[in-house]
C-alpha cells in the first residue's frame, strides 16, 4: 500500500513539476538585439537587451481605410505576405492560416494582418473580393496594400521575409510562406512555414504561450 502511494506522489510531484515548466515557457525572440543601459524605477541603472521590433506602417486596407499600426498595438498578431493571383503557396499558406484565425476568432487580444506583395493589382477592391473568398469578414483580419518599397522593406527589414518580382517565376513574384508570430511589444516571436500543417500547428500552440506572458 504504501509504495502505492508513493508511486501516486511521485507522479504526482512529476505531473506538477511539468505543469510548472510549460507555464513558466517563453517564446524566444527572433532579429537583431544590443545592450543598452536603462534605469528601472528606482533609478538604478541596469544593462538590457533591446530587440528587434516592427516599426509604425500605414497603408490601406481592404475597405479603402487607411490603417496604421495602431490596430495591432497592444496585441499578439500573425503577419504574412501574399498576392491575391497567387496560385503557388498562398492558397495553402491561407487555408491553414484560416484554421488559426477561427480559433482565435473570439479573443481581442489576437489580430492578422495579410500584406499583398502585389502592388500592380492587388488595389483594396482586389484584396476585398479575396478576403469574402477566404471567408473573413469583420477587422479582426485585415489585408494590407501599400507601394512596391514600403511592402518589401517591411517585409524584408522588419519581418525578415523574402520578397520580391521575378519574371521567370510562375506568377511573376516570388515571396517566402510564414506566418510571423509578433508580441504586443512588436518583436518577432515566431516564424512558421504556413504550408506545412505541423508548424501551423504548433502555430496555434504558441499563441496561448505567448499570451500568457502578459497575465504573470
């Protein structure tokens, strides 16, 4: 009996210790950092490491409205680039992102922005016309148009996404498949190949992660 419970106390014990560490996992952060030397609130100067983060954007959303960062500050959001003519990697990368934005469709605190690498076509009446294929309707995902510089800098300095216009490629652009994962501080926390449904799912996984650093 009495090994019984001891073997019940140490899974027990296990089960805890477990619980304890999935609670206490952070996401890493992805990008350039430095050292910088900061004062915390009593005045003390201390070194931190500052990371990388998403600057401020503006460009126009699927509804013609002008729409800067100021929607997805505060928030955990998921970023790609894409082109509504895509017939490559975007119609998967966008099905399986879908499976994200249902799941999370209720909380206020996750976004989606999809930014169109297409500057030629995708005007907001394209993205609009895509976005009610894709069956999204609301804020809660917004799909972005912007000129052919302010796409690809964001894109490329920011997200670190490759992008770009290829004549030789099939659709005459070619642009990478992730998902990027940012925290409401705008750092990258996350990067998943959105055609692959592992990392999709473990996509959704790391969401909830990611929020719950902000309820400790």
């Amino acid at each position: 009996m009495n090994k019984i419970i001891s073997s019940v106390a140490v899974c027990t014990l296990v089960a805890a210790i477990f619980s304890s560490c999935q609670q206490d996992k952070k996401l890493p952060f992805y990008g350039e950092r430095h050292a910088e030397t900061v004062k915390d609130a009593t005045g003390v100067e201390k070194i931190d490491t500052v990371y990388q983060t998403i600057p401020n954007w503006s460009f126009l959303n699927q509804d013609s409205v002008v729409t800067t960062n100021k929607i997805t500050d505060g928030k955990v959001y998921v970023a790609d680039f894409f082109f509504t003519s895509c017939t490559t990697i975007c119609p998967t990368m966008h099905r399986n992102l879908m499976t994200v934005y249902q799941e999370f469709k209720a909380n206020p605190d996750v976004m989606f922005v999809s930014h169109t690498i297409d500057f030629k076509y995708d005007k907001p009446s394209a993205l609009k016309k895509y976005a009610q294929k894709l069956g999204v309707d609301g804020p809660k995902w917004q799909f972005l148009y912007g000129s052919k510089d302010s796409v690809y800098t964001l894109a490329e300095k920011s997200y670190l996404v490759a992008v770009g216009e290829d004549s030789t490629a099939k659709d005459g652009y070619i642009h990478q498949g992730y998902l990027v994962l940012i925290d409401k501080e705008r750092r990258i926390r996350g990067a998943y190949d959105g055609t692959k449904e592992d990392q999709v799912e473990q996509l959704k996984k790391d969401i909830p992660l990611l929020l719950a650093e902000y309820k400790k």
